[in-house]
C-alpha cells in the first residue's frame, strides 16, 4: 500500500467521530453454526490471523466481553466459539453482532499506511494552495478507494485514492496534500 490508502479494518464501530476511535471493528457475527455454540463470522480486519482463541472481543453496542475459545477458517470467514456459549440458541442471541477491539490494540502500520479513521476529518489541500475541504467519507471500491472531500460550500469532490492525485499525509497538522488530475472538479 501507499501513503495514501486505509485499512478496512476500522469500521465504524459506534466510537466517537472525532479522534481517535475507542473500539474498531474485526469482525460481524452473521449466525450460528453447528451445534456445539459456533458462530460464523464476517471478517472485517486485514490481521484475521490475529484472532486466535484466548483474545478478548467486545460483543455489540454494549461491548460485552467474550473470549475465543476456538477459531477455524471457513470460506471467507472464520468459526469462533466462545467461553461460555455452548449451544446454536446462546450463540443466535449474538446474531448480526460486531466483534471489536480497542483501537490501542490495533497493529502498526509500514511507514505511509495509514488506517481510515486517521484519514477522516483531515484538510484536503491542492499542491497548488487551493483549500478543497475536508475528508468526509472513504469509499472502498474494487480498485483503489475514492475519497470523498466535502467543500465549505457543502459540494462533494471525489478524489481517487491513486498514487498521482494523494501526494502527502500528515497527520500532525491535519492535511492531505493532492494533486489534482483534469476533470477531477469542475471548472
């Protein structure tokens, strides 16, 4: 990745909008499986292979707290069963749930990777000078995310995340540098 792309790892997950977030999202449990207590989970982390049993999760709005007891692959998500859920009616009560961590527990990044939530609120500024606005929104495509930068005036930019338009990131002073290819605002 460059110095401009997010991770998806850091949904929202019900923490403040501003700053650094309290919780990030690993994880949605979709329903049960089997009948030992399994649940089938919905990967939204780019470190699945730090789920390991013995981690500490934090269940839903009320962020319960439920430790792996066991985690297997399966399709393009993961199996956990928990401690303390030993039947498919305890684990269905955890259906559609978000599975979160701190954000302190959070992996670095290489140097110029950054996660979504560190990019969000940030001033978009022109190598030209020009103040677009802010970053308000990430779109992530199949491609290259899209960022969207809403102006002063209200009017949405949407800005390829390309290593030819995002240029610096500097979280110290709140800015994104880009440069801006034709037809990218209009005239």
């Amino acid at each position: 990745m460059t110095a401009h792309r997010g991770r998806r790892s850091e949904h929202n997950a019900g923490s403040p909008q501003t700053g650094e977030p309290v919780f990030i999202a690993v994880g949605r449990i979709r329903r049960p499986h089997g009948l030992s207590g399994e649940v089938l989970v919905e990967i939204l982390t780019d470190f699945p292979e730090r789920i390991v049993p013995g981690m500490l999760l934090y269940v839903g709005e009320n962020r319960s707290t439920m430790y792996i007891k066991t985690s297997r692959p399966h399709h393009k998500g993961l199996l956990l069963s928990f401690e303390g859920i030993t039947d498919p009616v305890q684990a269905g009560a955890y259906r559609n749930q978000m599975l979160c961590v701190f954000a302190d527990d959070r992996p670095e990044l290489p140097d110029g990777e950054y996660y979504h939530h560190q990019l969000l609120g940030l001033q978009v500024i022109t190598d030209q000078g020009q103040m677009l606005g802010v970053l308000a929104d990430i779109l992530q495509t199949g491609s290259n995310d899209v960022y969207i930068v809403r102006s002063d005036a209200g009017a949405d930019i949407l800005l390829p995340a390309i290593d030819s338009v995002m240029l610096n990131v500097d979280l110290d002073r709140k800015e994104m540098v880009v440069h801006l290819l034709p037809g990218l605002i209009p005239e």
